[in-house]
C-alpha cells in the first residue's frame, strides 16, 4: 500500500471507466483514510456510492464515500448540482452514526441548487421522449444542468431573496411549457432549512480553499461521479448524465489546474454493467447475464433498477484510458466471475473470443499468488491490452478484500 500512496502522489482522482456503477466508492472509502482532504467534483444525487464496513451497508449519493473518515475535510465542488433535502438526509445519516460532518464540509457557493421541481422536470420530459427515454434517474441532473449552461441556474450562494424571486418567474415559464405547477413555498423551505443546517458551510471560493490545502501540503483525492461513458461530451451521447465525468471534468468542477493532479485511477469491474438505454456492445442478455446480475447485486443502489450485464469492452477501457491518462487501474468484483466456465475479451482487432474461467472462489483473496492462474491471466491481459497497470483487485465488497501491489 505504502509504495501505491507514494505513487499517487498528492492529488488523485478516481474516475470510473465504464457506465458506472464500478465501485468507486470503495476505492475512495480506502484512500480516503490516507488522504487529507475529500472532494466530489461533478454530478449530482444520481450516483449512488456503496460502501460496506463491517457488514453494514452506507449509500452516499451527494457526500465523497470517504467522508466516513472522521475529522476530514469534505469539499463538494462547484461542478456539482445539489439536492439539498437529500444533502441533509446524508448529513442525519451520518450524524445518526456518530460521525461529526456539518463542521468538515466546504459547500461551492457557485454549485448550484436542485429543486424538487427539476425532478418533476426530469420525469416529464422522459415520459414525453417515451420509447427514445434516456433511462434517468429523475433526479433532476438534465434540467439543472439545462439551467445552469442557459445561465438561468440557481447558484447556492444566492441571497434567499433572489432565489424566490427567480423560482416565482419560473413556475409561470414551467406551467406554461408543461403544465407542472411548482410550489414555491416548499421550495423556499427546503432552502431555509438547508441553510440552517450548513449555510456557514458555504464556501465563497472553492478554487482558493484547495489551493490553500495544497499550499499546506494537504494531499487530495477527488470522487469522480458517474463514469466516462456517460460523460456529456465524449460519452455515448444522447444516452449520457449532464456533466463532465473524466478527470478533466472533474478538475473543472473544483478549480484545480491540470497539473496539479498527479495520479488518476481508473475503476473497471472485471465485467459490465450499464442502467439507462444506450448501446451496450457486449451486453449479455441470457442466463450468464442474469448470473453476473445476481452475483453482483446489480441493482441500482438508489433507483433499485436492474442493470443491464455484459461483459469487459477492451475498446472502451483504451478510450476511457486514453482520454483520462489513467496512471493505474482498480479492477473491481473480480469474484462475481468465479462460477464463469469461460470469459469473454476482444482481440486486438474488437473480435471477441474468450479466456477460460478459474472455477473457483476468489472472494476476500488479498495477495495476487494467491489468485487462481486463469484469474491472473485475464487480469494480465486486461493490463497489457489497455496499457495501463492493474494495481488494485476487488474481491469482494468489504473495504479489506482487496489486492494491492
Ligand atoms: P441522469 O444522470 O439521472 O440524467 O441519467 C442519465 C444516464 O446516466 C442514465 O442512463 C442513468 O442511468 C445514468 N447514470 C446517472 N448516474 C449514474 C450512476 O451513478 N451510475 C450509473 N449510471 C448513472
């Protein structure tokens, strides 16, 4: 582990290589404990972070994952949009299990706000795309982003007054266009007792306190949110979340220039999973998909939606890869391929073959000799097909079932 931190360097960020859902949140949750400061970049309460310590099960969806380290720094970036309900919900949480947060947290003044009637707004605008639906998880990312980029956005810093103003205008402008009525009242109240909560945690200039941590020597690891292939611009578009998922998006997010950051991990589970619509290439339909679903638990960690399962695309891990400058990659779920008779892969060429399967259980293994040699086969080949070293191996969810070399 030792010499892994001292190759990541001081600014890390893990970002997923796929559709998400790769695991991300167990990777930060582990660094998390050797890092400084936690931030979360991008996004909004569309990802949902499982982590599992001792058997019990915490989902974050607004928070960095590794915010259950206590008395670290948590810093929710400027690119994010924030649901504040579901801020404080996350925040009772945790307070619930003893960990102390309001007083760790920088909020981005220009992060802006989520109103429950984006959510509306996302559902109807899904239900009048009918069979062309992008699969969202309605909670409102497209139409705050839609604001944010017409400059008509809210921004968590905005004077209350402003704030009711701007959302008393906007309830004409949505009835008109949708028939959606908006209650202003609620809306106003959610922000009130937001504010109450955390409005001293609002941070005038995220950009200048993360340039202070590093001007400390505080070291960061950045939460990426969702995952390359659901990125605005270079993801599988229109089939995408609304904001920028790669490494540089999320340097974006939180003002951080391009060199500070000096390692960036990819998180790739050993197979495929992806929610929404969207092209899926080696998406597996039959009973060996049904299997990686119910050996992975690919259920939605907030929606409960069934994930679509398939297999590892070494195409898109090149791409996700080349756009991302993975410095290394954590291959996550390794032992939801335990019971695969064989595995499939691409040629150099995208044709798929296969590799034989190991047949045997790798859940909690933690030293690379011990994994079976068909299991270190397939993963030499992922490294040397994507170019890039598999330093961590996840075998299963609990924060010490993991291989890192
Ligand atoms: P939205 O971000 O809710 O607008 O959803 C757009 C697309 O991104 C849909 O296909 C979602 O299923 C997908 N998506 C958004 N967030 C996540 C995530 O955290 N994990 C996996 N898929 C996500």
């Amino acid at each position: 582990m030792q010499k892994l931190l001292s190759d990541l360097g001081t600014v890390t960020a893990i970002i997923g290589a796929q559709w998400g859902d790769e695991g991300k949140g167990k990777v930060t949750d582990i660094l998390g404990e050797h890092f400084d400061v936690l931030a979360r970049a991008c996004g909004g309460a569309n990802a949902g972070h499982t982590i599992v310590i001792a058997g019990k099960k915490h989902v974050f969806r607004l928070l960095p994952s590794g915010c259950l380290h206590p008395g670290k720094p948590v810093v929710l970036g400027t690119g994010m949009v924030i649901h504040l309900p579901t801020l404080l919900e996350e925040i009772e949480m945790l307070e619930k299990a003893n960990i102390e947060i309001v007083h760790r947290l920088h909020i981005s003044a220009a992060a802006h706000i989520v109103f429950d009637y984006h959510k509306e707004l996302d559902a109807w605008q899904e239900e009048q795309k009918g069979k062309d639906s992008i699969g969202t998880t309605k909670r409102g990312i497209g139409p705050a982003y839609m604001d944010k980029i017409g400059r008509t956005g809210i921004r968590i810093g905005t004077p209350e007054s402003e704030i009711k103003s701007a959302l008393t205008t906007r309830a004409v402008s949505l009835k008109k266009e949708t028939g959606l009525t908006m209650n202003v009242d609620h809306e106003m109240a959610e922000v009130a007792r937001a504010l109450k909560k955390v409005g001293s945690r609002i941070h005038a200039s995220v950009p200048t306190l993360l340039h202070d941590f590093l001007s400390r020597k505080k070291s960061i690891v950045i939460e990426g949110a969702q995952a390359t292939l659901l990125d605005i611009d270079h993801g599988t578009y229109p089939y995408v979340t609304s904001s920028s998922t790669t490494a540089a998006g999320a340097l974006q997010g939180l003002g951080l220039a391009p060199r500070a950051l000096s390692s960036c991990i990819g998180v790739v589970k050993a197979y495929c999973t992806r929610v929404g619509s969207g092209h899926f290439e080696a998406e597996e339909k039959g009973e060996r998909g049904d299997r990686l679903r119910e050996r992975g638990g690919e259920y939605g960690s907030i929606t409960g939606r069934p994930r679509r399962c398939g297999w590892l695309s070494i195409t898109d891990l090149k791409f996700s890869s080349m756009i991302n400058g993975f410095t290394l990659l954590n291959l996550t779920k390794l032992d939801v391929l335990d019971e695969e008779e064989e595995i499939p892969v691409q040629d150099e060429h995208g044709t798929w073959q296969s590799l034989p399967g190991w047949k045997t259980s790798t859940v909690g293994i933690t030293a690379w000799d011990k994994l079976p040699s068909a299991a270190r086969t397939y993963i030499d080949w992922i490294e040397k097909a994507a170019g890039v070293p598999v330093r961590m191996i996840g075998t299963g969810p609990g924060r010490e079932q993991m291989i890192v070399r």
